[in-house]
C-alpha cells in the first residue's frame, strides 16, 4: 500500500512539473512569436544591419567577450569589427541588447567591457610604431662609424 501512495505522489509531482514547464515554455515562444511578428523599426533594421556585418561566427565572438567575458576577440572579428562595423554601430548593438532585462544589473561593467574590446580591437589595427627617436639614434651612430 506504501508503495502504491509513493507512486501516485510521483506521478502527481511528474505531472505538476510537465505542465509549468509547457507553460513557461509556451509562454516564451509566444512571447518570441509576437516579438517576430511585428515589423521591425528603423534603428532596428539599422541594427540588424549592423549585426550582420558580423555573423555568425564573429558576432558570437564578440558577444562573448563583451557580455559574459569569456572570450578574447580574434584578430579576424577585430578586423571586421573597426573596418565593417565601426564605433557607432558597435555601441548602438551594446547599448541595444543592455535595455533586456538579463543585462541591466551589470550595466557598466559591460559598458566597460564593450569599450575594452573596442579599444583593444583598434589597437590591433593601428599598432604603436616604434620610437622614431631611438631608430634614427641607432641610424645615425651606425653612419657616423661608416665616415670616421
């Protein structure tokens, strides 16, 4: 008899758990459903626009490295990141993904992060020369031997 109680409380509570997550899944997929249905803005579309300069691969990339941390960019996604989708877009897609919920408590650290990433990116496009100083220095003492 004990064993037939215990077996009805598990079906009861397998039961119980099968329908909230139904409806917590359904819920999100009609949530995500009205979200696709409805035409996209015009900074939305900008967005979108912007985000496909950098997808898949990239887009993961960075996204990873921004929001979570757990990425470093590679050279190729910086690339692509400076010379395709330049400052201004990159902020709008941070700035953007930063309004849902999931991010807003960690707001500036990934504002920091994002200008981190920005930062280092350039740095790989335009990396510092080599002082002028000490190359002409070098040029100069090496000649001034090749005369005496």
């Amino acid at each position: 008899m004990a064993t037939f109680n215990k077996f009805c409380v598990i079906v009861v509570l397998t039961i119980s758990l099968t329908l909230m997550v139904k409806r917590g899944v359904s819920r999100e997929m009609i949530w995500e459903a009205n979200d696709a249905a409805r035409p996209l803005s015009s900074y939305e579309q900008y967005l979108q626009n912007c985000a496909a300069k950098l997808y898949p691969d990239c887009g993961v990339n960075i996204f990873s490295a921004i929001f979570f941390g757990n990425d470093t960019v590679t050279c190729e996604c910086c690339d692509k990141l400076v010379n395709d989708v330049g400052k201004q877009c990159h902020d709008d897609m941070t700035k953007y993904i930063l309004q849902r919920p999931d991010y807003r408590t960690k707001k500036n650290q990934i504002l920091c992060k994002s200008d981190s990433v920005w930062n280092d990116c350039v740095s790989l496009e335009s990396p510092a020369l080599e002082p002028v100083a000490a190359t002409f220095t070098d040029s100069v003492a090496h000649q001034s031997h090749l005369f005496m």
